[in-house]
C-alpha cells in the first residue's frame, strides 16, 4: 500500500485528537510497525499492508472504542485528503460510474495484488476486488468508507452502502454494493 494510507490517517489523529494521541497510537504498535508508520514520511512510499491494519486498529482502540467503528470515517478522510486538488475538478464533471470505474482501474498503483472491478447496478454500483493476497476485516470495511467518499464528491448522495461478499467468509472474491441518488 502506499504511504498516504497512513499519512491521512495519523493526520485525522492529530487534528481530532492532538499531536500527544498521536504518539500514543504510535507507542501501542508493535515495534516493527511502529517503525514502518514512523517512517512513511513520504505519500508515494510503498507500506507493507500489515502495518497499515494495525495502525488503523491501533486508532480505533485509542481513539474510539475498539469495536471498528472508526474505520469507515478514517477511510472518507483518507479518500478526501488524498485526491489531488486537480481531479476534484473530474469528480464534479464525471459520473460515479466513470469514477469508480477509474478507481477500479488504478488498483494496482496503490495496491501490489489483486484487481479491482466498479459495475453499474439498478442504483448503485457493485466494487470487487479479486485475487487480494491477505484478505482483511478492516480493509473490507475501508473499501466501504473509501466508496462512500468517492461517490459523495462525485455529487451524488450515497442511499447504502453494504459489503455483499468476503473472501474471509469463504467468497472467491470481495464484493461491495453502493447505493446512491445522482
């Protein structure tokens, strides 16, 4: 994964919760988490995938309530935050579908496995991701939040959003249904 991941995400920390929860989070890491978060100074920077599960579990115990329930904002954030300011103008013009669809396209320039694939449905879209290496519970529900942000600053108003398959659950891929109103 790239180093944005866990740039918006300490970044959330810190103008929420300040710069001394911020090392706390850090502090309750593994040591070789820990260093790999200390070390993502740079958003282009690749990351092993491990350490940016931890570090988002890390946030929801210390910030939140350990339950997960912080995963989602911490993913509508991070989209936010890390589009360009120069493709906010292509959110506004294109549709959800054509977004998406770029999205699903671009996979591998923030991820080193799997494919991603956005699918019109009656109102919404289906996102899969197939063939991802190590399968996760909070990577599931940051595709989620992810996909929730990304429609919103299409401009359209998300109506659901609801993950229809996992690989961690026996499914051959992970599959994610939006719902939303143009």
């Amino acid at each position: 994964m790239r180093g944005s991941t866990i740039l918006a995400r300490l970044d959330w920390v810190t103008k929420n919760h300040g710069q001394q929860v911020r090392d706390q989070v850090i502090a309750s890491l593994s040591p070789e988490h820990a260093q790999v978060v200390r070390g993502a100074v740079v958003s282009s920077l690749w990351v092993p995938f491990d350490s940016v599960m931890a570090l988002i579990e890390a946030i929801d115990r210390v910030c939140g309530r350990g339950d997960l329930g912080l995963v989602r904002p911490l993913a509508r954030y991070a989209a936010r935050v890390n589009m360009p300011l120069h493709h906010r103008i292509f959110y506004k013009l294109g549709s959800v579908d054509f977004i998406m669809g770029k999205a699903a396209a671009v996979w591998s320039a923030n991820y080193d496995s799997g494919t991603a694939r956005s699918e019109p449905i009656p109102g919404g879209l289906c996102f899969s991701v197939d063939d991802f290496a190590t399968p996760h519970r909070v990577h599931c529900m940051t595709i989620l939040g992810w996909s929730e942000e990304i429609v919103a600053l299409c401009g359209a108003h998300v109506i659901s959003t609801r993950e229809l398959k996992c690989r961690l659950h026996g499914a051959r891929c992970c599959q994610f249904e939006v719902k939303y109103r143009a």
